[in-house]
C-alpha cells in the first residue's frame, strides 16, 4: 500500500506522517490492512496499546488473523482486557463465518 511504502521509505522517502495519513484514509474505507497497520504502529510507535487495541479489534472482526493474534498477544501480556480478547475472538470468528460458502471450498481444493 501507498502507506507501507512511505512508512518504510520504499521507493518514496520514508515519511511516517504520510504513512499514517494514507492507512487513516484506507481504513476509513473499509482496508482491513491499513486499519492493522495503524494498531501496529500505535504499538510499536506511539506505546499507545489501547488505540492500537482499538484498531486490532476492528481489523479482528473484519477477518485479519495477525489484527486477532495481536491482540491475544498483548492480553498475554496484560495489556488487553479478557473482554477485548473475548470479543476480538468471536468478530474474526463471525467474520471466518460469514465468508464460508460452497465456491470457496471448491476453490480452496484446487
């Protein structure tokens, strides 16, 4: 994505700000992985766990797997509440769910 590439200074120079702004845009729209990259960097950057609890857990209940197992991690860590964790859990779950269907199946087989 266009924010990974500035967060990273990959081909563009490294802006952290840019980066924010564009995953901002991208996950107000719906981007699963911008809306975990911001978690990311509220954690890694910011030390701001409970924002970043806050993106993983809406990440978690669109479906991103790492959006969920961060936040199991940082409940290992006691920097998550058991509730959190519970309903980041049953919103990747419901979201696994809801994308089952027969094509899928088929599709996954081949």
């Amino acid at each position: 994505s266009l924010g990974s590439h500035y967060y990273g200074g990959e081909e563009v120079t490294q802006d952290k700000a840019k980066a924010v702004h564009h995953w901002e845009n991208a996950a107000m729209k719906g981007n699963v992985l911008a809306r975990c990259n911001l978690g990311n960097h509220e954690y890694n950057n910011n030390r701001n766990c409970e924002r970043a609890v806050k993106h993983w857990l809406i990440a978690a209940k669109m479906g991103d797997k790492l959006a969920l197992d961060n936040i199991k991690a940082v409940f290992a860590n006691g920097n998550a509440t058991k509730e959190q964790y519970a309903e980041a859990l049953k919103g990747y779950q419901d979201s696994v769910d809801e994308m089952k269907s027969p094509e899928r199946d088929v599709a996954k087989a081949l």
